[in-house]
C-alpha cells in the first residue's frame, strides 16, 4: 500500500509539470503568434527583430510542449505499472 502511494504522488506531480508545461507552451506560442504578425507601422529592421523574436519563442514554445509530453509519458508508464502490479496481486489471490 505505501508504494502505491507513492505511485500515486508521483502521478500527481508528472500532472502538475504537464500542466505546467502546457501553459507554458500556449504563453510562448501566443508571444511568437503577436511578435511574428508585427505592427504595420515597424521599420524592416524593426520588423526582421519581431520576426527572430517570436520564432525563439516559437523554439520555446515546442520544448515546453516536449517537456509536456515527456510529463503525460510518465504518467501513463506510472498508471500502467500500477496497475499491472494490481493485476497480479488480484490473480495471486484468486489462486489462493
């Protein structure tokens, strides 16, 4: 029972860095979306620096979507060792 706690915590905390991950991800992605479309009223050379500007926040924007998906990756894995652990002890007192 204190593994499958732990299990548990576990689970929660992967949710909390996906979650994370995945506001991050939106923030950058909307920072890259304002700073790519510009102003029409910007100078090309003011324009180009908007356009390197949001492409590293796009860059940004992906990596918290890797780390997001890293996240929901061990929470599954979790979920699943959990539950194989249960299924055996359900069959091991079956054939008791």
């Amino acid at each position: 029972l204190p593994q499958k706690s732990q299990q548990q915590q576990r689970i929660l905390l992967l949710a909390r860095s996906a979650k994370t991950h995945g506001d991050e991800a939106v923030r950058y992605l909307q920072d890259a979306k304002r700073k790519i479309k510009g102003s029409s009223l910007d100078n090309e050379e003011d324009r180009l620096r908007s356009i390197q500007e949001g492409l590293q926040d796009l860059c940004d924007g992906l990596i918290s979507i890797r780390k997001q998906n890293g996240a929901i990756t061990g929470i599954v894995t979790t979920a699943v060792l959990m539950n194989e652990r249960t299924n055996a002890q359900i069959e091991r007192i079956v054939k008791k």
